[in-house]
C-alpha cells in the first residue's frame, strides 16, 4: 500500500512516465489491438441492462457531476457485474486512493481523487472523481500506468480501463511501452457506447486468465 501512494505523489504527468518509469508510448499499430480485436457478443439480456444503465446515468446527471459512490453504484458496478467480474475465478484488491488537483480557468484549484480496483493482479480498473468538476481523463492515465509500471513481472501484458463515469478509454502495458484505445462516452446520441465498454472488458478478462 505505502509503494502505491509514493507512486501517486511522484507520477502525475506523462513526461514523468517516460522519465521516471522508462514507459514510451508504442509507435506500432498493432501494439495494442486488443480493445478492437473480434470482441464476444451480447445477450439481449445484456443490451437490455445496458440500455437501462444508460438511461440512469443519463437521469442522474441531469442534476450535476456525479460524485464517486454514485458512479460506482449506477455504472460502474452494473458493468463489472455484467463482465463476471464479481464471480470465480476472478478477484480483487484495492489500492490506496490517490488525491489530484488541476487549475480550473479561473485559476481555482480543482480537486479530486482516484481510485483503483486490481483484477487478477492483471486489470485495473481506475476510477477518477471530482466534486466540482469533471476531471480529464489525461490526469488519471499516468497514475495508472505508474500503478502498472510497478507490477513484478512487467514483461507481460497487462491491461487497465480508466472512466469517470462519463467516459472510458483502455490501456496496455508491455515491457516499456504503453497504448491507450479511442475514448468511449456514455453520453452518445446515437449509439451506447457502453456495449463496447463492456465487450472490451469481457474479452480483456479472458486474456488475463489465459496469461
């Protein structure tokens, strides 16, 4: 636990990443194709929760920033049910919350935090909040490769998803590289975006368990 908050204190830019942690980002196309790989099916069932879950945030939000406990309890914990994440053989741990501050436009300091759930000591699941505002996901990418970077055994791939409720993008790590996937937003007019969320989550569970 203590190695995680000295992680979180010292490894909050992408400079830093590549400065401190030796991770480039991968040049090569197919470094990461994981997250658009032939990605497993949905049941109607599934769709249908999916939809459902869309409608909540969508209500919820109508009256502001959602805060963490209700992200947790009205997205991302109906996904992370949905994947079989909650079910043998997975399991997971939890790593210490990490404090992130950003200058608003009127020079105010913003400040949230980030929370990670550890699958299989192979998938983080890295949720950033924020009281007064609506953190980027750009701050929340570094803590989570810096997280990844300080696994035992970085010569295998390992795999993270980082949302604030209203989008979701996914990472890789690999030796000394990282990739990062497109960003996924639960607000879409025209499609949910949130079948892809959980198709990439399924399909990424499954490789760490034939790792």
């Amino acid at each position: 636990m203590t190695r995680s908050l000295a992680i979180g204190e010292n490894i909050t830019t992408f400079r830093q990443v590549q400065e401190k942690l030796g991770l480039t980002l991968s040049e090569d196309s197919q470094f990461f194709t994981e997250w658009m790989a032939e990605l497993p099916a949905l049941s109607d069932t599934e769709q249908a929760r999916l939809e459902q879950v869309r409608r909540n945030y969508l209500y919820q939000v109508s009256d502001g920033i959602l805060l963490e406990e209700t992200i947790k309890m009205v997205v991302l914990s109906p996904l992370l049910e949905l994947a079989g994440f909650y079910q043998a053989p997975y399991k997971f741990r939890t790593e210490v919350p990490v404090e992130i501050e950003a200058e608003g436009d009127n020079g105010e300091i913003l400040r949230g935090r980030i929370d990670a759930l550890v699958l299989q000591d192979k998938l983080w699941i890295v949720l950033i909040e924020s009281k007064k505002t609506t953190f980027d996901l750009e701050l929340a990418i570094p803590q989570s490769l810096a997280y990844m970077a300080a696994h035992s055994e970085p010569e295998q791939p390992l795999y993270g998803m980082v949302t604030n409720g209203s989008s979701y993008l996914f990472v890789k790590t690999l030796s000394k590289q990282y990739g990062i996937s497109d960003l996924f937003a639960t607000r879409s007019q025209y499609r949910n975006n949130l079948y892809e969320v959980l198709r990439i989550l399924k399909h990424l569970g499954q490789l760490i368990l034939q790792s």
